[in-house]
C-alpha cells in the first residue's frame, strides 16, 4: 500500500511541475486624455493618413453638424510608452450625431467617414466625408459632408456590401449563356475510316482514282482491288 501511495504521489508532482505558468492580468499605461469635439460619443479608429498608425474618428453629438466628426492624427513614436495625437480637425455633419464608421466607400483604399445623425425625420441621416488626405500627411482633409436619407432619428450606422458588386471588372455572359470556347483549326476525323487493304497512300490524291466502271452481271475477278459494287446473285448450276 505505501508504494501505491508513492507512485501516485510522484505522478501528481511531475503533473504539478510540467503545468505551464499562468498569464498575469493585462495592464496599460495612462488613461492618456486628447480633445475632441462638443459632446463626444462615439469613435472609431483608421489609419486615415496612410502611414501604418490607427487614427482617431469621434461623433459629438452635441452639434448640429459643425464639428460633428473630430480627427486626430496619430503622432506616437513606434515602441513609445506614451501615446500622441495631433490636434482634433473638425468635419461637417448632420444634425447631432450619435454614431461614426470609417469604410472605404469609393474603392480608392482609404478610409472615409459615415455618421448617423439621431436629430432628424430622415433627410440627411446619414452624412458621408469622403477621404481625401495625402498620404503620410499630419493634417487630414475630408470632402462633403454629402447627406444621404434615412429612418427617423437614426442611431448607428454600419456598412457591408449589400448587391456583391465587390468585382467591378466583371463581364456580361455570351448571348448563349456560355462561354465562348476557341475555335480548333484540325478538322474533325470521317465518319467512315476504310480498311487498311483499301486506304489510300499518302502519295495518292483522292481525285487520282479511276472512277469504278458501272455495275456488270459479271463478277470482277478481283474484287478486292476496287471499291465494293453491287454484283448479280451468282448463277445457279443446271
């Protein structure tokens, strides 16, 4: 019984001894505080300027659409232990913006910004900045805001590809519903291949051969030689 004991109590100490060690909790540094406009209450975070950092997009919804979307450029230093972000620039909006996205809506790899804007019946919902800053520029610069309608008083907004048109190079069908194949210049192999005793020689045209004399009551003597006629039954003896 003792050596039972000893050898579960072994195992149990290399179990105890082989377990990996537990992560610690996370920590950060700060709360870091950056301005931003009247009242902010959402945000989102793209890399606006081009340069690899994730800036700073804030809906402040105290605003009637101007300044209802703040920008900060993101200034941090790689590996730095404190974060910097340049002066908030204000966009347009619409009336008291409640929700904010960056997507890029006209395909040209940069992130715009969609607002939705609670403080209307529907004109003017949602409101589009498209991105116009050059690359690596620490000041950022939107044009718009373009209104587009909505429900009354919306609250967020989101984007997605709705109608897969993802593939703008995408052609029309062929008129048959298939795709056309290439056209083969071999032509296709006859119906009817000869034997080899009648297949021509390479040498030989096909408009070189004697036409067959017509068809006689007499048996040809060689019937192999020429291609096959039709003969008369053959005579029954006396």
């Amino acid at each position: 019984m003792t050596r039972r004991w000893a050898v579960v109590v072994g195992l149990l100490g290399s179990l105890a001894f082989a377990a990996p060690a537990v992560a610690g909790p996370p920590t950060f540094t700060g709360p870091t505080p950056f301005d931003a406009g009247n009242a902010p209450i959402s945000v989102a975070a793209a890399d606006v300027n081009a340069d690899g950092k994730p800036d700073l997009i804030s809906a402040n919804s105290n605003t009637n659409g101007a300044g209802g979307n703040t920008v900060l450029i993101n200034a941090t230093p790689t590996g730095a232990a404190t974060p910097s972000f340049t002066a908030p620039t204000a966009f347009n909006a619409g009336d008291t913006p409640r929700w904010v996205i960056a997507a890029d809506v006209n395909g040209d790899g940069k992130p715009d910004v969609i607002s939705a804007n609670n403080n209307t019946n529907g004109a003017g919902g949602n409101t589009v900045l498209l991105n116009t800053t050059p690359a690596g520029a620490a000041t950022p610069s939107f044009s718009g805001p373009t209104p587009f309608n909505a429900g009354n008083g919306p609250f967020s907004v989101t984007a997605a590809d709705v109608n897969g048109d993802g593939n703008p190079t995408s052609s029309p069908p062929t008129p048959t519903g298939r795709a056309a194949t290439p056209c083969s210049s071999t032509p296709p192999p006859p119906a009817h291949q000869p034997p080899p005793s009648a297949a021509r020689t390479p040498s030989t045209p096909a408009t070189s051969r004697a036409r067959s004399p017509p068809p006689t009551s007499t048996p040809t003597a060689n019937p192999t030689s020429s291609p096959p006629t039709k003969t008369a039954p053959p005579a029954t003896p006396c």
